[in-house]
C-alpha cells in the first residue's frame, strides 16, 4: 500500500509519500515564515493555495510514481488553524474525488505520535509532545491516546520563542536560548507552576522578561530552560509512574533541545524507563507523519467522506485508534 499525506495545520504545508514498510518515498514541505510577530492564518491559507499543487506534484515525481499507483489519500483533519487546515483538506478531497482514492482524515497530533514510534523503534511509550503551540503528556491507555498532564496557557515552544523575543531574538527562539543558556551558571529565583498534573508558562514568562533588567541574559536564558524543563519532567515522571511505561519518547520541535533530553533521561532511568527522541526533521509538521498515521488507519479500514468538515480543535484523545485496538493490521516495527 502507498499513501500521500497532506499536513495543513499551522506553517507548513507538507506532502509525505510512504509505503506499509515505513518507506519514505517523499518529503516535501512549503514553509510560511513570517518576517516578524506570529503566524497569520490568511497568510498561511493563501500560501498554501498558492504553492501546494506544485508541492504535490513534486512529491510525486520525487516518489517516481503517478496518481494512478497511490491506494489512499490522507490529510491532517485538525488540531489547527481553521484557514490552514481547510487548504490541505481541499487538497486531499479533490484528489480522492478526481482520481477515485480513499480518503482518510488523521489527528495531528496522533500524527506526531505514531512517526516518533516508526523512527525510534519504540511499541509504547509515554509521549511527551513539546511543540510550539502544544505540551501535552500523552501515553495509550484503555483504546486511546489519553492526556496526563498538558499545559493551561501556552505551548513550551511559544514561551520560549516569547522569552526570546524580549532579547531580541527573532522566531524560532529554542536554539538560541538553548545556546545562550550553556554560558549561564547562576540560577534566578523564577515562578515553578505545577498545578497537579498541569503547567502554567505565563507567570514564569512575566517573571523572566522583568528579571533581565537585574541579572545578565544567560543567568536568566539557563534559569528559564531549568526551571520550565524541571516543571515537565516533574509531570512526566508522575505520568510515568501511574502508566508505567518502559519507553519515553518525546516528540515536537522543543525535544531538539539537549539540556530537556539530559532531565527526562535522568529522571527516567531512575525509574527503569529508556528515553528516545524523534529524528530533528520529523519532529517539525511534516506530510510523512500524516502519510503514514494514514496508511496505519487505512490499513485498519478506516474512511473519512470527502463531506466531513475539518476539526479546528480535534483533540489527540479523542481521535480512534483501530490500528492500536483492533486485531487487523500491524505495522513492521510492532509486529
Ligand atoms: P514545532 O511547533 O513542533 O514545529 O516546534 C517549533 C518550536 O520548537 C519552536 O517554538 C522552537 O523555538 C522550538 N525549538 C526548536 N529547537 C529548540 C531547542 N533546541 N530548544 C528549545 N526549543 C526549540
Ligand atoms: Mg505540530
């Protein structure tokens, strides 16, 4: 079976080409990148308009393939930006339509998950999802991908970026203060908001802009990053002994970061756990992870009408998993 997967949700417009091995065929990715301030959807939307014919049929050729040997069409049905997500489904309908394809929806989120799983070889691990817009402690539990811990305001990735920001440092932020942060020694006094299970960045962001009047900006750039990567490790280690894993895998663009990658390993081999990372290219929104989350729920008979409306605030716990719960197919690597 061969699957192209249409990622639309945010920035990226992505088309992934993958076969049942996890093959990837293709990989191609139109990126908005705003010279200043954040995303705005209609830019997105217009872009994606713009340029994701092209990059379709460019993934195509890159494959070697035509629409004829395809078995399925795949597209990220939300979370997302309403503007965004709605030119990938377009996309992804008049394709199936066009050429007689089945068409399949995918959550994004779940999307993040199950590409982690097929790099890093992992079978069932506790995800820790540390993205731009989303911080989310996710592990299957009782037929879905429920949620532990996630954050009350903002994303990690977006608190980062908004810290940066203040000095100066145009988006994405992560690398810079990551770099900036190996030169700090001393630890600042800054807000450490756990609410049970749950993260809050807003106080610590406030907190941490003011302090750059007083303190030199590594001191506070390795202040951040300790204090806000401790909070998640704190929720991760109470979500992994309540679920029990043996794997924790982390996944989003913030899981680059090496100093996060040294807490969650300490903290998870202290309790017996093995900790992995997705592959930096995969860890960004991409069209292969929609291709294969597509291909593993086609497989499993899974269908989305070409009627159905794209899902702005689909949650990852609430996506159906039959690849996971169902006695048909299973990929390679959990076989
Ligand atoms: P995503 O939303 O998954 O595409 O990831 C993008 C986010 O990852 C942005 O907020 C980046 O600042 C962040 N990021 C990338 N590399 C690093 C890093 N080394 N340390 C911290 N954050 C990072
Ligand atoms: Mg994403």
């Amino acid at each position: 079976m061969i699957v192209l997967g249409i990622e639309s949700t945010a920035h990226t417009f992505g088309v992934g080409i993958v076969d049942e091995e996890g093959n990837i065929l293709a990989d191609e990715r139109v990126v908005l990148r705003p010279k200043e301030g954040g995303i705005l959807p209609r830019e997105a939307a217009k872009l994606f308009s713009e340029e994701g014919g092209k990059a379709i049929k460019r993934a195509l050729e890159r494959a070697g393939i035509g629409m004829e040997d395809l078995d399925g069409v795949a597209f990220a049905i939300g979370p997302g930006l309403g503007p965004s997500l709605r030119t990938g489904a377009v996309a992804a309908r008049y394709l199936s339509l066009r050429f007689g394809k089945t068409l399949v929806g995918v959550n994004h989120g779940v999307a993040h998950i199950e590409i982690g799983k097929l790099l890093t070889d992992t079978r069932d691990p506790l995800v820790v999802y540390l993205s731009g817009a989303n911080t989310q402690i996710i592990a299957f539990e009782k037929g879905r991908y429920r949620i532990f811990g996630e954050t009350l305001d903002m994303g990690l990735g977006n608190f980062i970026d908004s810290f940066a920001r203040a000095l100066g440092i145009p988006f994405p932020g992560g690398p810079k203060v990551e770099e900036l942060a190996r030169k700090g020694k001393n630890l600042i006094d800054l807000p450490y908001t756990v609410k049970g299970s749950d993260l809050a960045f807003s106080g610590l962001l406030t907190a941490a802009i003011k302090a750059l009047e007083r303190h030199p900006p590594e001191d506070v750039a390795f202040s951040v990053q300790e204090i806000a990567f401790a909070m998640v490790t704190e929720v991760t280690e109470r979500a992994l002994a309540h679920t029990e894993k043996e794997e924790v895998l982390l996944v989003g663009g913030v899981a680059a970061n090496k100093r996060l990658q040294e807490m969650m390993r300490t903290m998870a081999e202290e309790r017996g756990a093995e900790t992995f990372v997705v592959p930096f290219k995969y860890a960004a929104d991409n069209g292969v992870m929609i291709a294969w989350t597509g291909l593993l729920a086609l497989k499993s008979g899974m269908r989305t009408s070409p009627l159905e409306p794209v899902n702005p605030r689909f949650r990852v716990d609430q996506a159906e998993l039959p690849w996971l719960t169902g006695k048909g197919f299973k990929p390679s690597n959990l076989s």
